[in-house]
C-alpha cells in the first residue's frame, strides 16, 4: 500500500480537498448527496437482485427490470463516485491509514467488477437466469454492494 502513498498526498494537498477541510458545511453537503445516492443505489440493487432470486415480480422479464433500473443505479453511482472523490480528498491522510477505507475500496472495486460483468450478463440476457446461478448472481451482488457501504460507515466509527 506505500506505493500509493504519493497519490494520498497529491490528494491531500489539492485546492479541492483543502476547500472541503477548511469549511465547515462543505463536508456534511458532499456526504449527505453521498448517502443519498448510495441509498438510492442500494434501493435499486436490493429490487433487482430480489427478482434475480425470484422473489417478487415474478411476472416480470429480469431483464425489463434492470432495464427500468438502470437510470437509478447510473446516476447514483455517479453521484457517489463523485462525491466519494470530494470527501476522499478532504482527508485523503486519514483515509491512508484507515483499514475500514481500505475494506471499503476493496469492496467497491470488486462491487462494480462483478456487477458490470457477470451481473450485467445475469440480468441483460434475453433468457431468464436459471434458479441457482440467479440467486447466487444477486446473493453475490448485494453483498458486495452491502460491503460497501458498511465500510463507508466503518471510516467515521473506526
């Protein structure tokens, strides 16, 4: 992890990050459009991963609800990706010492992995997914998506 440690520090030092740590309304702003969005995500995971494991609308093609999902989970993973950046430079420092920040990251990254790849292919297939690989495609998936966030709350806490 000290290779990163120029990154942290550029971060750190940035007109950006010291506006945020210098003010005392920028950061609760930034981190309530942060949760924000991350609920609104997670709304969208949880509706979609539960009808991947058909338990509700079973009536309805998985792939025609990720489809009426996806606007919701695009802008709230680019609201989160953003704010996230504005509140990781504020304290960047703090971040790189940080293990819940560094489970967070590990979970994210592995979050957008598996769901741009094996969860994008589970969920825009014209077939509906098969009873056990479907429910272990959204099991997998809101795990991730649920890693994430917890290690978001264990940064203020830990």
């Amino acid at each position: 992890m000290h290779f990163l440690l120029p990154l942290f520090r550029w971060a750190d030092g940035t007109w950006l990050g010291e506006t945020i740590r210098g003010s005392r309304i920028y950061f609760p702003i930034i981190e309530t459009f942060h949760l924000l969005a991350l609920t609104m995500l997670f709304g969208a995971v949880i509706v979609l991963n539960l009808r991947l494991c058909r338990v509700i609308m079973k009536n309805q093609p998985v792939q025609q609800v990720a489809e009426d999902l996806s606007p919701y989970a695009f802008w709230s993973l680019v609201v989160i990706l953003t704010s996230g950046f504005m509140l990781f430079t504020s304290e960047a420092m703090k971040c790189y010492a940080s293990k819940p920040f560094q489970v967070k990251m590990v979970f994210l990254f592995s979050a957008l992995i598996f769901h741009f790849t094996v969860h994008r292919k589970a969920t825009r297939s014209d077939r509906e997914p098969t009873l056990p690989w479907g429910s272990l495609v959204g099991a997998v998936n809101v795990l991730l998506w649920l890693g994430v966030g917890l290690g978001g709350r264990g940064i203020g806490f830990l």
